[in-house]
C-alpha cells in the first residue's frame, strides 16, 4: 500500500497523466499535433499467456420466459433468428422492439476460437449480456433465469477445448438469493461473477451491494462491475449512441466514486478482487477533479476514510479504451499491474483485433505487456498458466 500510496501522491503533483510512468513521449491525456486513434493492428508480440477477460455470450435461443411469467414487468428479451435471411445473424429483441443486431460470434464456440485464434488469444471469459439480468423482475423469476444462462454458460465452455471459462450473474435484487446463485456457480466451475453498476437508484453504496460484495470477499469470488441500465435524463443521450459513447463511462465514475465516497472499500475486506470493465469509464481521467474536490470541500468527502486516490490499489480495470493516450492515462493511474486486457468482444464498440492496442503501445516494456495481456487477469481469475508459457515467461 505505501508503494501505490507513493506512487499516487507522485500523479496528483504532476497531474495524473503525467511523465512518471511513460518517458521519452507526449503527454498522454492531452491531444497533439497529427495525433490520431490507434486503429492500425500488429503481428503479435511473442507473449507467454494471452487472456481476454471482458468478453460476452448470447445463445442464439433460451426458453420463452414470457410465456411462462408473463410480461407484468416488462417485456422480455429474445432472439428473433435468421437476420435478413442469414443465419449468421439475429436480432436482438425486447418484446416487440429491436434491441441490437448480433452476429453468430456471440453463440458460435467454432466462430469463437477462430477469432480468438486470428487474433492470438489464448484463453477467454465470457459474461452474459446485462440485458438478461432482468433485476427488475419478481427475484424468482430472476433466479430461474439466472441459473439458466449460469448452466448453459458452462455448456458453452465444455466447447472450447480448455480455452474458455465464464462468470456467473445473479438476481441481485435479492441478496440472499444472489449470494446463494454466486456461490452454487462457482463452485460449479465459474470464474467469478459480472454483476451491474447498480440496482434502480442504489449504487455500490448501497446496504445491499456491500453485503454482496462482502459474501464473495469471504469466498473468495472475483466480482466484475459492468455499467448498464444507464442514466439518461430527459432521453439527452438516446441520440448517435450516446447512451453507451457517453452514458456507460458515466456509469462506471459514478460506481467506483460511490463505492469510495460512500465507504464501500472501508467496509469490505481488501481480499475483494474486484475489477471494473471499460477501463474504469471516465474515473482514471477525472481522479484529479474528484482528489481536488475531496481535498477543498469537506461536503465532497463523504464517508470515505481516506482520499480517493488511497483506494486505487483496492481495484483493477479492463484495457477497453481503444487508443493510446487513453491506455497511457490509465496505466499511469492504475499502474500495468492492476490493467488486464478486456475487448467486449464480440460487440462492434469492442476491440476489433483484440490485443493490439497493447501489442503496440510503445510506451510498454515487454514484461508490462505480458502483465496486461494474460498474467494479470490469469492471476486474477485463477485461470492455469500451461507449463509451457510458464517456462516462455
């Protein structure tokens, strides 16, 4: 703790973008001259263990939950097949709106490996859609779901020949039901659990949230938070996809600023391997308004012990931030060792070559990279290293 202590108090006095962790290079939060998004994809870099923790599943079909409880809450999600008369496509559907067209990557396990072997990858996690976890449900209806996608996740991974595994969701608008779901998956054969940023109006503040967390602090279960349901007001961010360009990375500040200002990480044991997706959204950027504010207004510190920037080792994030200056912004924050490769595969907001915008940061030694492309997450998750990248390592 008094590394990352040091190493934080270093950021906030030179600006946490600063040049502490990357020499002989511009600024990375800053724009310059001729700078553009790295897009460009690399041969991949001789790497001992390549993992992609942030990736997600949809069958292509699941049974008809509108039938069976009917829609008093809400329509229900479904698959609307055949796209355009392709069966490589589907139409993500809620009841009778078109919710996202999909392709057959997300239930595939063939088209799976194919890209995970275009692209280098050794091993993957999958995670269900958020739109499944239909927390706004009766908690029964949400648990027979949850206990469906949680069992076909794992009979999608029997497919994968060793190279995938899965996190379990749960019906969180119950916390006993979801500590009971949680524990039932993993000791089925799931990595960990994804759960959602929040539940209605409570964040990771909330009595609920920390009860959970803590339940998988005691069992040791590896919690992922990805942003969903997003904030919103007045339909300002339904336009040019807004509500996940602008509104998701939104979501994920607000999650991990409730859980320190709100005294989340005081009250949980700091065993919690906790990890936000897409990088940590807008947080690692803006940590240095949110240390100022804690820092000058004492209405702003909320009940946290400690400033923000004491809580950056209790957390990890994904690497989904898709340019550079991005990525250097976030490992300068976070450090290498607390970032591990996440593409949101296989959705078109995610990485398209996944990997490449670590392979080629030239700002990151070998052994960083090596760190950010497999070992954290390996570590992380508890996912074997074979003997033979062991030995390349």
């Amino acid at each position: 703790a008094g590394r990352g202590a040091a190493r934080t108090a270093a950021g906030l006095a030179r600006g946490h973008c600063g040049q502490a962790r990357v020499t002989a290079v511009p600024p990375p939060c800053h724009s310059r001259a001729g700078a553009r998004f790295s897009t460009a994809s690399a041969a991949p870099s001789p790497v001992p263990f390549v993992v992609d923790m942030h990736t997600h599943f949809l069958p292509i079909a699941w049974p008809d939950y509108s039938s069976k409880y009917g829609d008093a809450a809400g329509p229900w999600p479904w698959m609307r097949p055949n796209e355009g008369g392709d069966p490589g496509r589907a139409m993500l559907m809620l009841g009778e709106e078109e919710f996202r067209p999909v392709h057959h990557a997300c239930w595939d396990i063939a088209k799976r490996l194919e890209d995970m072997d275009r692209d280098a990858i050794d091993h993957q996690i999958l995670s269900s859609t958020p739109i499944l976890f239909q927390w706004h449900r009766p908690a029964e209806e949400s648990a027979d779901v949850a206990r469906y996608f949680n069992d076909l996740a794992l009979e999608l991974c029997e497919e994968g020949d060793g190279r995938l595994s899965t996190l379990c969701q749960v019906p969180l608008q119950d916390v006993d039901t979801a500590c009971a779901e949680v524990s039932r998956a993993f000791r089925s054969g799931h990595k960990g659990v994804q759960i959602g940023n929040h539940h209605g109006p409570q964040d990771m503040d909330s009595e609920n949230m920390v009860a959970f967390l803590a339940h998988c602090a005691e069992e040791g279960i590896p919690v992922m938070i990805h942003p969903w349901d997003m904030l919103n007001p007045e339909g300002r961010l339904d336009k040019y996809m807004m509500q996940w360009t602008v509104g998701m990375p939104a979501e994920t500040q607000l999650s991990i600023v409730s859980m320190i200002l709100g005294g989340t990480f005081d009250k949980l044991d700091p065993k919690l391997d906790l990890v936000f997706a897409h990088g940590g959204g807008s947080f690692p950027y803006l940590l240095g308004r949110l240390e100022n504010a804690y820092i000058y207004r004492d209405i702003a510190r909320g009940v946290a012990k400690k400033p923000p920037s004491g809580y950056l080792e209790r957390f990890h994030t994904d690497s989904a931030v898709f340019d550079h200056r991005s990525l250097r912004c976030l490992v300068d924050v976070m450090g290498h060792e607390r970032v591990m490769l996440g593409s949101d595969y296989p959705f078109p907001l995610g990485e398209q070559r996944i990997g490449s915008l670590i392979r080629t940061a030239d700002f990151l030694t070998d052994e960083q990279k090596a760190d950010m492309l497999g070992r954290n997450a390996a570590n992380f998750f508890r996912i074997p290293i074979p003997d033979a990248a062991k030995l390349s390592a």
